[in-house]
C-alpha cells in the first residue's frame, strides 16, 4: 500500500492567518468572540471554545469589553458599520483575497455597473460580497443558474458588468461559465478571484485521485472548498470525505473498502483543515497498513515508516535553517537557506513588531537564523519565520530574567488601554500603565518607538505571557543617582534641572536622581501669586543648592540672581539726581507711589507733585500716568525711594534758561 500526500493539504493563508489572530488575542488576555465559526473545522473550533472563545451571530451579543473577530469570509459592510456601532474592539482576520472582491464590487457599484457572483449564495463568503454591492448583484452556481439570470435579465446583455467568483469556486465549472459570459454580455469585466491556493488544492487533487485508487479528503463538511475537492476527485477514483480519523476507521468498515499493498491511495486536505488532523489520518493510515501486513504471506518491500515521515515533511515547522538575504520587497524578504527552493519571510513573520517595515530591518547580505512554516515543492518554496525563531529564542531568555531579575532593553511598539507592549528578542512583554513610568501622571505615549529598560515581573508559562516594570529600573536609577547627588552636593553649587511640579508655596526640579524646591519667594524678585508666573512644569531650569537637610533629605534650591536684584541695578543705573519716567501705580492721602523699574516703587510727596498747594494727589495724577520724576533720595537699608516731579521740573528750566543765556 503506497500513501501519498498532496503538498497544497491544509491550511490556506487566510485560515492561518484568521486563526493565528484568534490564538494571539487570546494569549493577550482578551475576550474573543468570532462572528460565526472562525473556520469550518469543529474540532478546532472545540479547542478555542475551550479556551473561552464564544461564536456570536452579531456583534450586539459581544460587550464593550470583547473583541470581535471577522473571519477570512469577511463580512458586509452593514455588518462592519454594526461593529463599529456596537462599541466593541474589531480584529479584521477577512482574507486580503476576499478583501480584493469587496473592493472590485463597491467599485463597480460606484460607476453603475451590475455585478454578476459565481457562487454559493448561501456561503458565508458570498453574502459578505453582497454586502459590499452597491447597485444590482445576481448569483450563480453553476451554468444552469447563470442561463436563467441571462433568460430573465436580458437588458444587462449591453450594459457593463463586472463579473466576481467566490474564491473556492470550481476552476473548471468557472472556465465553462466564462464561455457563456463571453458570448453572451458584450460589455464585461472579468475578474479572476478564485484564489490561487484553492485553485492549485483542485489541481493537485485531481492528478492525485487520477493515480490514485482511494482519494482521502480531510475537512469539515461545512466547509466550501472541501466539498469542491470531493467534487473534482469523485470522477475518478472512490472519494471518502472525513473530518477525522476515527471517521475513516468507520467509513472504511462501513463502505468495506479493500486495502492491501498494491492499493494507491491520495490524501488532500481542505483549507481549514489543521495539519494535526492530517497527521492523525496519516498514523492510523499507519496501523490499518500494519494490519494489512500481518495478514499478508508476503511483506511488502517498501518501509511504510518512512513513507510516512517523507508524507509528514510538508508539516514539519519546527526544523530551524540559517539564511541569507537575498531579496526584499514591502511584504516579503527573499532568504538564501541552501536549498533548491526559495526561501520567503513574510513581512507579518519578520518581527514581533506589527508596524515593521522589511527595509528597515533587514539589508542585502545579512544572516538570520529562521524556522520552516511550510515547504511548497509544487512552487518549489519554502515560507519561514524569523518572528517565530526569535520568539522560542527570545521566550526562554525572558522567562530566566524573571529569576534572574535582570535589566531587559527592548522597545515600545504599542500604547493600548492599560499599558504599553514592548518588544524584546522577539517576544511582546505587557507593561501595566502603573509600572510604564516613573509618576503615575507621565504620558504613555512619549514611550512609544523608544527604547527601555525593564524587568520581568511575572512569567505565565502556560499562555506565555510576560508581565514587566519600567518603573523598578527607573528607580534603581534614581536611587543610584540619588547616592551620588548626595556624595558631592554643597551649598552655593549649581545644577541644572527640570521642573517636575508646581505646589502653592514653590516649585520641586528634579537635579538627576533627586528632588529640590525652589521656595516661591526664590523664584523673583518682584512679588508673585503662583510659580506658575515664573516657570512651568517641564521647563529647564538653572538653580543652586541655597541649603541642605542630609538627614531629611530635603533641598533648598536658590533660582533668583543677585544680578538680577532690582535694587542692585538701582544702585548702578539710577543713582540720587537722575531725572526718568516712571509710572503712576498707586494713590495715598500724603502722595503718589511710581513704578522706577520692576521691581521698586518710589514715593512722591504730595509737597512734590506740583508747583502750588493741592488738597489731594488725585487733583493732578491718575494711575497710569507716566511722569517725569528726579530721584531726590535712595535709603537702601529701608528700601525707599524719593521722587520730585518739582525738582525734576525745576531742573528742565534751570537748563532751558542757561541755554538761552549762551
């Protein structure tokens, strides 16, 4: 008996890619809710119920705290537009296959055009397309139903129309369809959507079931693309259709189907079919050959043992090859591993990182250890992943640093509700908000792209799901800088610090390590309300220690300059006998008050305002006014100031007389 497994069994890139989603969501701690079954296989959909995910049939079922799931079929666009209302978190799993349709029909909508469907219009798939026609839309499954749509819309013969498949539509029931399309409507547009991996699946299938006495399909009996294997390997050869492998066990004693070492028997697999499933069939395949033998008089000469591992090749993604880059586009990195086949990375497989660009991480030439995900010999490719490599790698370093408590540096690549994800060796780590930074009012989003340090501060092996703390490395740093602070402070040294808060009675700057505040009355010399006149949160300051308390551990920071003393430029710049402008800021019984410079105010006696007796100063001056003065007396120990508006006066005619006399 000679097995023979078709390279192109198991799951498609849509399929993957939705339930590798699934499983991320879930090891992310998030509560998953997938519209419908995530894929057609109800053993895999019993494992992820099992884990807590729930199917739903509209997103007004999942609450505010869940996460809806769309699967590779896709959805409409009413549907989108009801998750979006709902209110819940929405991860988008629809093929990019199935996405492309949706963007041909709106587009043909758009310009007016009808849009014919090849396709089951009961299939999840198909009515999600529906749900993206904006104008006229009809459904065929076959050539018959395409012929009555043609009987009775007859007016679309000369009218434009873009003509769409569901992706797992028959390949030779599509070309028949065409022909009649061709002929029939003189105005189409044709587009190819069947995907190219179902297409391939039905191809390789049918060579196999031709040099094949059994044809084994492996798949859910919901599923599209597994009943159209069936379909296309029936014609020739018995075709058993099973989802696993105790249902073939039955189905073979059921149906009494002969096995002995001259049968040929071809395995193919549908595109939510599990390569574990597979591998079951394969290994019962195994023992009911086993059997074959011992009732045999003669052994065949092949080792089934190693046709067995040779069919299993194709499974394998665990083997680890070391690669060269050859090769990089925007979605993919073209990787050198020694092998006849070329080697791909994905851009989504290149890095922990969601929003990694390939040409920003990789450059021609470079080294990259990496693991198998699939061996296509058919295409002669191999698909790999340096994500996932790096992900074993990386896993095993930081559950040891949780033990260790060593410093990990990695970057932050996501700011999400209740924290940050930040990525080290390849692995995301969840860093709770309160342990992202050093006071619990910084921003989180100022971290983002950066680089951090952290420790690990709980490991769940199961879920493999690593908690860490910025905040514990940030205060060993401090406590260290701290130490060293307080090693060589002094009174009268200066540093330079940042302004950290602001409280009614000063304001605290962090000096690197430690905090010092600046009392209110050491931030001007004028007289100020809040500190927020002076300096704002944020802001780099210039300060010296004005006083020390070691064993509080309290700092007294001086800000204002004796420079800047406004009696010291006083003395320098307007000295007794100067004649200046100053302005009228206050009114009392006995004069008026004058602002010389900011900062000082001077007195004029009433006696000084004018050159006659007046009763009050507001005869003459009102505040605002600016008037020239001359500075009769400075008394710096008191600090007052007297002005003369007569002496100033006086003296201008003093000068215009001696003027004059020359």
């Amino acid at each position: 008996m000679s097995v023979k497994v078709a390279k192109s069994a198991g799951f498609c890139f849509g399929v993957n890619r939705a339930v590798e989603m699934v499983y991320r969501l879930l090891d992310e701690g998030k509560q998953v809710y997938t519209l419908g079954p995530i894929i057609h296989n109800p053993q895999l959909v019993n494992e992820l119920s099992a884990r807590g995910v729930q199917i739903v049939e509209g997103p007004e079922e999942v609450p505010s705290s869940g996460t809806v799931v769309v699967r590779s079929h896709g959805v409409s666009q009413s549907m989108m537009d009801r998750i979006q209302k709902c209110g819940a978190q929405c991860a988008d799993a629809t093929c990019p296959f199935v996405a492309k349709i949706h963007s041909i029909v709106r587009e043909a909508g758009a310009e007016g055009q009808t849009v014919l469907i090849a396709g089951d219009r009961q299939h999840p798939e198909v009515c999600g397309i529906i749900g993206h026609c904006t104008g006229p839309c009809y459904v065929f499954a076959n050539q018959a139903e395409l012929k009555e749509i043609i009987k009775e819309h007859k007016e679309l013969c000369n009218l434009p129309i873009s003509v769409v498949s569901q992706t797992t539509f028959n390949g030779q029931e599509w070309e028949n369809c065409l022909e009649i399309i061709e002929k029939v409507y003189t105005n189409a547009s044709v587009f190819g959507t069947i995907c190219n991996a179902t297409a391939q699946r039905q191809t390789e299938a049918i060579a196999l079931a031709k040099a094949s006495d059994l044809m084994i399909v492996i798949g859910g009996k919901q599923s599209s693309n597994t009943a159209k294997l069936q379909e296309v390997c029936q014609p020739f050869c018995q075709t058993l259709l099973v989802e696993t492998a105790a249902e073939l066990r039955a189905l073979l004693r059921e149906q009494s189907v002969s096995l002995d070492r001259t049968t040929k028997i071809g395995i193919t697999a549908g595109a939510s079919t599990p390569a574990s499933i597979i591998k079951e069939v394969l290994v019962t395949m195994t023992e009911i050959n086993e059997g074959a033998v011992q009732n045999s008089t003669e052994v065949t000469e092949s080792n089934f043992a190693e046709m067995l591992e040779e069919s299993l090749k194709s499974f394998n993604t665990d083997e680890k090859v070391h690669g060269v880059v050859v090769g990089i586009t925007p979605n993919e990195v073209y990787v050198d591993v020694g092998r006849k086949q070329a080697g791909f990375v994905p851009a989504s497989e290149l890095s922990a990182d969601p929003n990694v660009k390939p040409e920003d991480v990789v450059k021609i030439g470079d080294e990259m250890d990496l693991l198998i995900m699939r061996t296509n010999d058919q295409e002669g490719t191999i698909m790999l992943s340096k994500k996932r490599f790096d992900s074993i790698k990386g896993w095993e370093a930081v559950a040891a640093a949780e033990e260790s408590q060593e410093v990990l540096t990695g970057v932050v690549t996501e700011v999400i509700k209740g924290g940050v994800i930040a990525v080290t060796n390849g692995i995301r780590v969840f860093i709770p908000a309160s342990q992202a930074t050093a006071s619990r009012g910084d921003s989180l989003d100022d971290l983002l792209k950066k680089e951090v340090q952290f420790r690990i501060i709980e490991v769940n092996r199961s879920r493999r799901r690593a908690v860490g703390s910025i905040r514990s490395v940030l205060k060993d740093l401090r406590k260290a800088e701290a130490e060293k602070f307080w090693e060589t402070a002094e009174e009268g040294k200066e540093y330079t610090g940042v302004v950290k808060s602001l409280t009614a009675y000063g304001a605290f700057v962090d000096l690197g390590g430690i905090d010092g505040m600046i009392h209110i009355s050491e931030l001007s010399w004028t007289r100020i309300k809040h500190p927020s006149e002076v300096v704002n949160v944020g802001d780099t300051v210039k300060v010296y220690i004005k006083g020390l308390d070691r064993e509080k551990g309290k700092i007294s920071l001086g800000y204002k300059r004796s420079e800047d003393n406004p009696w010291n430029i006083l003395e320098r710049e307007y000295p007794v006998g100067t004649i200046c402008d100053v302005t009228v800021v206050g009114m009392t019984t006995f004069g008026a008050f004058a602002r010389i410079i900011p900062g000082i105010d001077g007195l004029i006696h009433i006696s000084q305002i004018a050159d006659h007796r007046i009763e009050k100063p507001q005869d003459v001056l009102k505040i605002g006014d600016v008037v020239k003065v001359k500075i009769t007396e400075i008394d710096f120990d008191k600090k007052r100031v007297s002005l003369s508006i007569r002496a100033a006066a006086e003296g201008e005619e003093a000068e215009a007389a001696e003027a004059s006399e020359e």
